[in-house]
C-alpha cells in the first residue's frame, strides 16, 4: 500500500486519461500511475523529458543507464521494470542477473561497463565525478553529447525512483508472475514486490 491515498479515475479528467491510457498499454494500471495521480501532468512531463532523453541513445544503452542508477537508488520498480525491458531486448534470464550483480560473466562490453559505472557515480555522488571520469568515457570513444546524455539518463533517475520509493509505491505484482524467480531476486534491491513482503 502507498504512504498517500491515490486518487481513482473520477479524481480529474487528466487523471482518468493517464490511467486509462496506462491501462491500455501494460493491460493493468501500474502503482507507478496511480502514484502520479493527483499530478497527472507531472507524469506527462516526466514522459516527454525521457522521451527527449532517450532519443540520442539507443534503446540498450538507456536501458543498461537505467538499470546502473536504479540499483545504485535502491530502486526495485525500477530495477523490475526496466531489466523487463532488457529481456525483451535480447538478454538471458542469467546474462541480465550476471549484469545486476555486476558479475564478470555479465554479457556487456568495456564501454557498457564503463558506461554504467559512471551512471551509478553520478547518482552516488555527483561531487565526485571529475574530469578524469568524463576522459575515461572519452577513451571509450564516447563523444560530449554522449556523455550528456547518460549523464541526464541517470540524474533523471533520481526523481522518478525516489518519488516511487518515497511514497511507498510497490513493484507491480506481475514481476511475481512474469520474472523468473532467481531474476526477480537479483532485480529486487530495494522494496519488494507487491503481494510478496
């Protein structure tokens, strides 16, 4: 259960859009909406900021950020939803547990590593990304945009995981029944699941 009350559709005809539009695309209304309810037009703009973000990083890359500052925040709807993403993208139930515990055997290269350890710096502490950081992305053959935009990846992050968290907004309970359960585990750092508390 949430720490606040969350408002049902007949609370704002933008309110009723959002879940009906959330509805639609997951075939069930998702905690993370029904957290965004009495401002449905923060969600709106959260979307269009990541849509924005997202546009000059390909879909790996953003996904493999996320995953980097959601488990860095302690962000396990984030975890949960954006390794689902991962899965569809072409990862293995152990490949995407191997990246979550940042195991050796993960099946990413030097540059996804790389990438993904400067994301969880930011979000740990920006203060103490340096210079030598941001070259060391640059050996990688990363550009200045690129390096921008995973450094948005990440700091966008922070809002949406701690709002979740912060309201005390559960992973779906289809991670329960979609995950692999040795997956869900690895993916769960934070909250767990709804229904399995």
């Amino acid at each position: 259960m949430p720490f606040i009350h969350t408002p049902d559709a007949s609370a704002s005809e933008k309110t009723a859009s959002m879940y009906a539009s959330a509805e639609s695309n997951y075939g069930y209304l998702p905690n993370m909406y029904r957290t965004f309810g009495h401002r449905p037009e923060v969600m709106e703009h959260w979307g269009t900021l990541l849509s924005s973000i997202r546009s000059h990083m390909s879909p790996r890359r953003y996904e493999l950020v996320t995953l980097a500052a959601a488990k860095e925040l302690k962000s396990s709807y984030c975890m949960l939803a954006h390794g689902s993403v991962l899965l569809r993208e072409g990862f293995t139930n152990d490949g995407l547990a191997a990246v979550a515990k940042e195991t050796e055997k993960a099946p990413i290269d030097a540059v996804e590593r790389a990438v993904m350890a400067f994301a969880a710096k930011v979000v740990r502490d920006a203060t103490s990304v340096t210079q030598q950081d941001v070259d060391g992305l640059k050996k990688h053959g990363l550009t200045d945009a690129e390096i921008f935009d995973i450094t948005a990846a990440a700091a966008a992050r922070c809002f949406f995981s701690k709002m979740l968290d912060a309201l005390g907004a559960a992973p779906d309970h289809v991670y329960a029944e979609r995950l692999d359960p040795n997956l869900r585990k690895a993916l769960t750092v934070g909250r767990p699941v709804m229904g399995l508390a």
